[in-house]
C-alpha cells in the first residue's frame, strides 16, 4: 500500500521560488478543478441529496441489523458471565456501532458527487477572484514561520492575498523574521502584515486580528503548515460556488513528518483514511463538523456574526459547531491539500488527541441540543459524536483485555465473529485510498510508499485511540485544567 505526503524538508512541487508564481491573474483563467469523486457517484443526478443521505442510512442500519444477527450467539454466551444488558453494551461498542459507522460512511463515499469546481462553469458571475486575508496565529515560530509565509505568498490564487501573523507574545526572533519577509516583499498582490499582541492564548489573539479584517472571505492556517500551490484556490473556490448559507469550507489537511518514525507514518495513514472520510461524508450533508484552524476558508462576516473563536481547547470545533447552530452550513474540499507537522512523539500525540476529545465536549455542551433542534442533516453527525464516549470505553475496558484473553485461548470477547467488522472496514479503507490518491493526482502531487504505516494503522489506530480519547471524555466532563 501507499500513503501521502513528502518527508521533512522536502519540497512540494512548484515551489521552489517565490517567483514561480504570476503576480497576478486576469479574471478566473486557471486550471479546472473537481474534488475527485466515485464511479458512481459520477453516475448520478446532482440532485438527489435526500435519497443518497437515507440510503447510506439504510446501508448503515442494514449492516448493523447483520451484525447483530451474527453477534446473538455471542451475545448470549458473554452474558453468562457478564449479564445481559453489559453484554449487549460491550458488543453494540465493540461490533455493532463500528460496523454502522463503516457502513454508513462507505456508501456515502461511493455515492459521493461533489460539485465542480470547473471556472468556466461555477465561477462565470466572478470576473475577479476577491480579496482573501490569510491569518496565521504564531507563538515562539522562528523556526516554522519563514517557510510558512514562503508557501502561502507563492500560493497560485489569483486575486489578492492579505498575510496577517497574529503573534501571541512571542519571546524568540518570529517578529523579526516576519517583519524581514514583509519588508522584502516585491508582489503587488500580496501582502504581509505583523500584529504583535500580548501573550492571551491562540483564542484571543485570533479575534483580535479577526477585528483588524476587512476582506469578506478569510483563511486560517498554523504558523507550522504548508499549502499546497493550489490549496487556496480550491479551497476558496468550493466557497464561491456553494450557497451563501455555507459559512466555512476545511482545508485537507494531511501529514508533513511522516517519514520521522512509526508514530508519524501512522498518522499518515488517520489523515488520509481517517480525517478525510469522516469529513468527506460530512460534507456530503453541508455539515463538516471541524472547520479546522490548521487550514480553513471562511466568510469573514459569518465568523464575526457568532463571535469569532471561543477561550475553549478547541476552539475551532467549538466555533464551526456555533456556525451550524446559527443556521449555517459547512463543507470539505479534498483537493485543498495542507500539510502539517503531526506529534513526534507518544506524549505529545497523547495531549493532541485527548484535547480533541475534549473539544467535541465542549461542543456538545454548547451546542449540540441547539443542532439537534434543526433537524438537518447534521443531526446525525451530532448523534454519532455523542455515541463516541461509548465506543471508547467499550474498546479501553473490553476489547483491549479482550484480545489479551483471546491471545490465551478465550474468545468470550474478541472472537472470530468479531472479524465481520474487518471486510467493511478494508473496503472503506481502499475506496479512501483510491480517493485521495485521484485527489494528490488533481493537485499535481506524488503518493509515495508507507506500508509500515498502513498496517500500523489497521492494528493499532483504534485500541491507542480510545484510550487517549477517553482521558479527554473525563478531562472536560470534570473541567479538569487545560494541556496544550
């Protein structure tokens, strides 16, 4: 198998000089674009959102309803040892749910249609592409932040680009070197500003630069993150031709340091397999529920409306799930390819993802009740995020002792029916692979070779995630203090 990205260092081809990219670009005359789709997805009318949602319902419960079929015999021999109602409890964790996810997300992968993004065909009502601010939030990046503004100024988006480093208090030379990179600037349409602020937070010092923001479209993207030559145009794009309700379009963002060591290389594989499915199918349904701050459009108005980013640990779930409970939709472009530095280590991937895990509680709190209210499409991907703490718990405290046992002979919880869960999981697994593969192809990119990771990640991913999934759960339930 193959995974994505290029090592550290490497450079993203088309960037290899500043100067490699037009100054400026007349009207909308650039290359078409169209976020990659299925076979069959391409088979259908555009037109049919509600039958394709419901049938991947149908295909999801249809497949649940099997496995719980095939799990009764199971079922009734754990409970002997564990009753009934904790035997259904741990099995629906382990079995059951999971199968519905996968089912769930695989057939609204194959039914995928997204729109194109072809200019001539989307973009005809704009003669010029607007104005975009860029915000980059940055904190002690002297060694990040160079090569950062490199790749966003030599980004090939047509229309003119405002870079505003919001720095939160930092004690190293990234003033000094931002302050360098915009009195060197030679390009009329691009544009590099400083706003030193007192250390607050990323929170805070985004909505102070938020205020300073006059563009009607903006983007965020970490002072550690590289974007593709495309990435802004596609991004944007998919925002121009989307309806005014869509408030926020997320970036795809995948791993940079892959090649560090088995950690990275298996978060290669989450980013590409995992991150992207779940927002692919989101987006499907108007409601990507993680506009992440790593690399996200937005209508600045709409941002500005529900108060910019919350002082939360995650503050840029908390803020796109504030943006859908005022009314607005949010969607995914898959060609818009960013690349960031993921955690080198255990303790630092550990702190990542038990604090994302604290951000969708936080999110639920604030405004999960309100989504649901709605009745839209979103509401099961809110129901599904609330099932979440479930399953976690069922893969910490079953499923990790169970293979254990089954290691010595006892299959009372992992057990050979436990594989009917693995078929669909491999066929979403290649489908997304063969997806993000058309997508790197779109955007001019290489997929290169990471075996060690793919199967590090269809062994591990799981059982170290739930775990680390599961202290954020208790962390935020018990306002415990914040970790970066």
């Amino acid at each position: 198998m193959a995974g994505i990205g290029r090592p550290v260092g490497d450079r993203i081809p088309g960037l290899e000089s500043l100067n490699a990219v037009p100054s400026k670009a007349a009207g909308i005359e650039t290359p078409s674009a169209q976020s990659p789709t299925t076979f069959l997805g391409r088979k259908l009318p555009y037109l049919v959102l509600d039958f394709r949602f419901w049938l991947s319902v149908i295909v999801g419960l249809a497949w649940a309803g099997f496995s719980v079929w095939l799990a009764l015999p199971w079922i009734e021999d754990l409970a002997v040892s564990i009753t009934l109602p904790v035997s259904i409890f741990v099995i629906g964790g382990i079995a059951i749910l999971p199968g519905y996810l996968n089912a769930f997300l695989f057939a609204s992968l194959l039914l995928d249609r997204p729109r194109s993004l072809d200019p001539e065909l989307d973009l005809a009502g704009h003669r010029d592409w607007p104005d975009v601010t860029l915000l980059i939030a940055a904190f002690n990046e002297e060694k990040n932040i160079a090569e950062t503004l490199e790749y966003a100024i030599a980004s090939d988006y047509p229309g003119r680009l405002v870079i505003a480093v919001a720095d939160d208090g930092s004690t190293d030379a990234t003033v000094q070197i931002v302050s360098a990179v915009r009195d060197s600037l030679d390009r009329e349409d691009r544009e590099v500003t400083i706003h030193p602020y007192p250390h607050s937070g990323k929170a805070l010092t985004l909505n102070r630069a938020l205020a300073r923001v006059d563009t009607g479209i903006m983007a965020t993207i970490d002072a550690d993150t590289l974007p593709s030559p495309q990435a802004l145009r596609r991004a944007v794009g998919r925002l121009l031709v989307a309806t005014d309700e869509t408030a926020a379009v997320a970036g795809a963002v995948m791993a940079r340091n892959s090649r560090t060591n088995w950690l990275t290389r298996l978060q290669e594989w989450d980013y590409q397999l995992g991150i992207a499915a779940i927002k692919r199918s989101q987006a499907i349904w108007q409601s990507t529920l993680v506009a992440q701050g790593s690399f996200s459009v937005y209508r600045t108005a709409r941002v500005k409306e529900v108060g910019g980013w919350p002082d939360s640990i995650g503050e840029d779930i908390v803020m796109t799930w504030a943006l859908m409970a005022a009314g607005y939709s949010t969607s995914f472009e898959a060609t818009a390819l960013a690349f960031t530095t993921v955690p080198e280590h255990f303790r630092q991937l550990a702190r990542q993802r038990s604090r994302w895990a604290r951000g969708m509680i936080e999110s639920l709190r604030a405004y999960g009740l309100r989504i649901v209210k709605r009745r839209e499409k979103s509401t099961h991907g809110i129901l599904i995020d609330c099932l979440f703490p479930w399953m976690d718990f069922c893969y910490t405290f079953a499923f990790l002792p169970g293979v254990i046992l089954a290691l010595t002979g006892n299959f009372a919880i992992v057990g050979p029916i436990t594989l009917a869960v693995i078929p669909i999981n491999l066929m979403l697994s290649l489908l997304m692979f063969r997806m993000q593969r058309r997508s790197f192809d779109e955007a001019g990119l290489t997929v290169r070779k990471n075996p060690i990771g793919f199967i590090s990640y269809l062994i591990a991913y799981q059982p170290m995630m739930s775990p680390l999934a599961l202290v954020g759960y208790v962390e935020e339930t018990f306002r415990m203090p914040r970790r970066w």
